[in-house]
C-alpha cells in the first residue's frame, strides 16, 4: 500500500477491539508525535514514549501505561535496548507493531537484519503479543510484511 492508503488502521482497530495495548515501534518520532495527535483527536488513548521526553513527563506516561490507561503506545526502536524493555515485560500487550519497517529492517541488498534486531523488536514483553509489520516501500510504492 502507498503511504497514506491505510496501513495505520490494521493497528488501530485492534486497539480498540483487544484487550491491553498495542504497541509500535516506530523509527520516526516526528510520525509518531503525528500520529498520536490524529489518534487523540479521534477519541483514542495513545501516548508516545520516546527520547523527546522529559524525565517526569517520561515517568507519567510509564505510570500510566503501566496501569493500562493507553490503547496505543508509540515506541522508538532503540528504546527496547534499555530500561523501557524491562518495563514493558510487565504490560498487559495485545498486539506488537514493527511501523515504516523498511526503515529499521534494510532490504536484503544493504543487509540482512540479524536474530538480534529481529529479537529485539518483535519480543520487547515477556508476553509478547502477536506481532506485524508494515512498511510502504518508496521505491515500489507498496507494502512489505515481515
């Protein structure tokens, strides 16, 4: 699918129909920013947590995610490699999305992602939800599922 054709609402509906939260991981904080603003304008609860954030806005956000106040909640990939993983094992995740991941996952022709980066998206949670990834490709202008 082209950008903009869509793709967001294979998440977005499962948040509001599952149980827990669904979380995505996005390589690109000012698309997150966009997307949580669209989101809430729309009635959804989703919050982003990323390295944009001050240390008590950070920590509300936690606290909150924590106690299941957000449908949504938008990650950046290398904050699964620090303390936010830890945390997010004792969320209640229904859904794991891996969003742009043509962004964090390079084609094949510049290199394959190893088990690591593969492990250290699609298992952030000691549950581990299921999990999808979407991208629309540039130069075929289309979707990529991993």
């Amino acid at each position: 699918m082209p950008t903009g054709a869509g793709k967001s609402l294979t998440f977005q509906i499962p948040a509001r129909i599952l149980r827990g939260t669904v979380l995505v991981v996005s390589p690109l904080i000012s698309l997150m920013k966009d997307q949580v603003d669209a989101l809430a304008r729309n009635g959804f609860r989703a919050t982003v947590i990323n390295s944009t954030l001050d240390p008590e806005t950070r920590r509300d956000r936690l606290r909150r995610v924590r106690d299941g106040d957000y449908e949504l909640v938008y990650v950046a990939p290398e904050g699964l490699e620090g303390n936010l993983r830890g945390f997010l094992a004792g969320v209640d995740v229904s859904l794991i999305v891996v969003d742009e991941a043509h962004r964090i996952w390079p084609s094949p022709r510049t290199r394959r992602a190893t088990d690591g980066d593969r492990a250290r998206i699609s298992s952030p949670t000691s549950g581990g939800g299921p999990a999808r990834a979407a991208s629309s490709t540039p130069s075929a202008g289309g979707t990529s599922s991993r």
